[in-house]
C-alpha cells in the first residue's frame, strides 16, 4: 500500500505477515527483483502484522490496510 509522505507525496509500504516470511528476505526479493527504484519500498517501509484487515466478504480491506500502515509509520 502508500501512504502520504512530505518529501515525494507517497511512500510504499509492505504489510506482511508470518507467512510472508522475514523482513529480511523480503527486502532481499525487493531489491533483487527487476522493478525499478521507485516501485521498491526503503528498508523501514516493512510492517509486520499479525493478520491482514479482511471485509465482511473474505477480501482484503484496502482502506483498513492502509490505516494500519499509516498508523504504524507515523
């Protein structure tokens, strides 16, 4: 997800969990990954969670997502 960053506007932030694997490794599959820079989150950008926010339907919740993740960088 993004949320509001002062300097460039947006900021890219990865919301994982225990299944997704370490911060570390993940970090390691970012920067070794084809993307370009901008679409790499900085290594503080990594939030680990115990659970993704869900909708009543089973489908992620985007905008709760994305509280989470503002909540947790401010």
């Amino acid at each position: 997800t993004a949320v509001p960053d002062a300097k460039k506007g947006e900021k890219l932030v990865v919301v994982y969990t225990d299944e997704a694997g370490e911060s570390a490794e993940l970090k390691r599959i970012s920067n070794e990954s084809n993307l370009p820079n901008l679409w790499r989150p900085q290594p503080d950008s990594f939030i680990k969670v115990d659970a993704l926010p869900l909708l009543g339907s089973g489908k992620l919740d985007l905008r709760g997502l994305r509280q989470l993740a503002e909540s947790a960088i401010a």
